[in-house]
C-alpha cells in the first residue's frame, strides 16, 4: 500500500500497487511477476492507474481473487480522505492478461458498473479489507472506521460474474461483538458458495470486552 508508483525514488506519494503473481505448480514453485497495478505501470501486463489514483490513497491495502483468477478487487482505504474505495479488476485469461478496471465502489462513482456509496464519511476505511466468492459475484468490504472505529463490513451482489451492476445487498455493523472501536471488519474471507463469511476485529478485547485488544474472528 505504500507503493510511490513505476520509477519512483524515494518520497512519500503513497498510490500504493497491486503485485501479479504466478506458479508453475500447488507447491509455489516457479513464481514469477505477471504484472503490476498501479500508478504508472505500463506495458506487458501491466494496469496503468495513473488517471485515477491519487497520492496517499494506498490501493492493494487488501486484496481478493476469485477462483480462477479472472477477478480482482483491491482496496484503497485512504481514497478520499479516508472514506475509502474498492476497485474491481477483470483479466481476459488467467494469467492475467489484459486487465481493465471495470467498476469502483466508493463516494461519487457514477459509471455503469460503479457504485456511488455516497454515505461513506472521512476516516471510515472502506476497502481495509475484501473478500470474493468463488464465482465473483459476491464481495465483502470491511470498513473498519466506521462508528468511531468500531466498524463495518458491507455485503455486495453483482448481476454476473463481471462485475456488472453492483449492489448493495446487507451489512453486518460491528455492534453484534457487544464491542466498541473493535475494529470490525479488518479481515474478510468467504467460502467459495458466499454464504458463509469470517470476519476479523483486531481489537476486541475478549470475553468481557477488556482493554487487552486480543482479537477475535466472527463467523456468519
């Protein structure tokens, strides 16, 4: 997430970036670069982000493939002042060949497959975390500074497994931990039908809500 961008030196511009990664085998034997997302990549396979990206917005703060490799979403939780985005990435193969941006989720985005989550405030950090179903076409976002930083995941559908037509289909609001500024939502996982979901809250103090900051995994 602390990415500079292609060719940069030392400085503080934050775009953050998105590493492609492949194997020749189930053991990560032969792993080899494919590509990279972000500001000013170009060529190969590269996805160039540079009109869209600005300094300190940290894309690839998270992370989440579908099953064959063929969709990406990525978070970009300091997009905004700190509402937060999530961008969703399609590939034509998998080997993540020709890679577009095909939507974004976050405050003012109006295009066809864009959703324009216009209630997201500054400091919310949606996009810490994303989880994807094995077809793609369901997403969790965490946003883990909502309520004062107790914390939200929000539940996505998509009308195909292109990430046409978003939705916003639910959310479980980090008050089911009995908690407050849990930080609910900084890990997100599905199974690979999407109707189970784990969900981290790195500050939960525990039975009986110390102040310890154990952690804690809630399973839906």
């Amino acid at each position: 997430r602390y990415d500079d961008g292609a060719g940069a030196g030392p400085n503080s511009n934050d775009y953050g970036a998105v590493y492609l990664l492949s194997f020749t085998d189930s053991n990560f034997g032969g792993a080899a670069l494919q590509g990279t997302i972000g500001y000013g990549y170009t060529g190969g396979k590269n996805v160039d982000l540079s009109s869209m990206l600005s300094a300190g917005d940290s894309i690839g703060r998270s992370v989440a493939l579908n099953a064959d490799g063929t969709l990406l979403a990525s978070g970009a939780h300091m997009a905004q002042g700190g509402k937060g985005d999530v961008y969703l990435f399609k590939f034509t193969d998998t080997s993540f060949s020709g890679g577009t941006v095909t939507g974004r989720i976050g405050n003012g985005y109006l295009g066809a497959n864009d959703y324009n989550f216009s209630t997201l405030g500054a400091g919310d950090n949606f996009g810490w975390s994303v989880g994807l179903d094995a077809r793609g076409d369901r997403l969790a976002v965490g946003a883990t500074g909502t309520n004062g930083g107790t914390g939200s995941v929000y539940l996505f559908k998509f009308t195909d497994t292109s990430f046409s037509s978003p939705s916003l289909a639910g959310a479980i609001d980090g008050s089911v931990t009995g908690q407050s500024a849990v930080n609910f939502g900084s890990g997100v996982a599905f199974n690979a039908l999407g109707d189970r979901i784990a969900v981290g809250a790195r500050n939960d103090g525990g039975s009986g809500a110390t102040a310890n900051h154990y952690g804690a995994v809630y399973l839906f």
